[in-house]
C-alpha cells in the first residue's frame, strides 16, 4: 500500500503539469511543469522526500526500460534520421555545451552566493 500512495504523489505532480501545459500556452513539456512543481514541492516541504522516496528509487531502477521504445523508434525512422545526422550531432554536440556552461555559470554564482566558493 505504501508503494501505491508513493505512486499517487508522483502522479499527482505528473497530472498537475499536465494541466499547466494545457492552461499555459508555452512550448515546455508537461513533464517539465510537472517535475518543477514536485521540486517546488520538496524544497518548500509542502511534500517530504520520504513520501516518494521508495518508489522514486525503484523507478529509476528501471529508468532503462523506459528507453526500449524510444530506441525502437529510432531504428524505425533511421532513414529520416540518417540524412540529417551531421545536422543532429551538431545540434546536440553545440547544446552539450550550453548546458555545460550554464550548469557551471548557475553553481559558480550560488556557491559564490553561500559563500562557499574560495578559488574564485
């Protein structure tokens, strides 16, 4: 039963941002809205991480086979894919990379913020 109740927060937030994306008229995904709302949660303490603790680790256990599909995907429409491929390894190789740079930008400025970050 504990597992179920676990499941039902998860899916609570998952719904909730399913309903932001429907009442906001922005280009984001609703699992997005959903996973801000459950860290907004969180941080907050309006929910606490024993609540879904258990549950949360087993899916990402199988985090895995929630792949299968998209790779089966893939495979199916590799002749679209394969004749923009260097498009798609440039966008992703240049979108690496300001995700790289932004992550490092965001910790600098908050350890600087803390008062955590002595090497400048």
């Amino acid at each position: 039963m504990k597992y179920i109740c676990q499941l039902l927060y998860i899916l609570l937030f998952s719904f909730a941002g399913e309903a932001l994306q429907v009442l906001i008229p922005l280009p984001i995904p609703a699992a997005i809205y959903g996973m801000v709302l459950l860290l907004i949660a969180l941080s907050t303490g309006l929910l606490k991480s024993e609540y879904i603790a258990d549950t949360a680790r087993f899916l990402i256990a199988i985090m895995p086979v929630l792949f299968v599909v998209p790779v089966v995907n893939i495979l199916r429409h590799w002749g679209v894919i394969a004749s923009r491929l260097g498009a798609i390894i440039v966008i992703v190789a240049a979108s690496t990379f300001v995700v790289f740079a932004v992550s490092g930008l965001v910790t600098k400025w908050y350890l600087r913020k803390k008062g955590g970050d002595h090497n400048g």
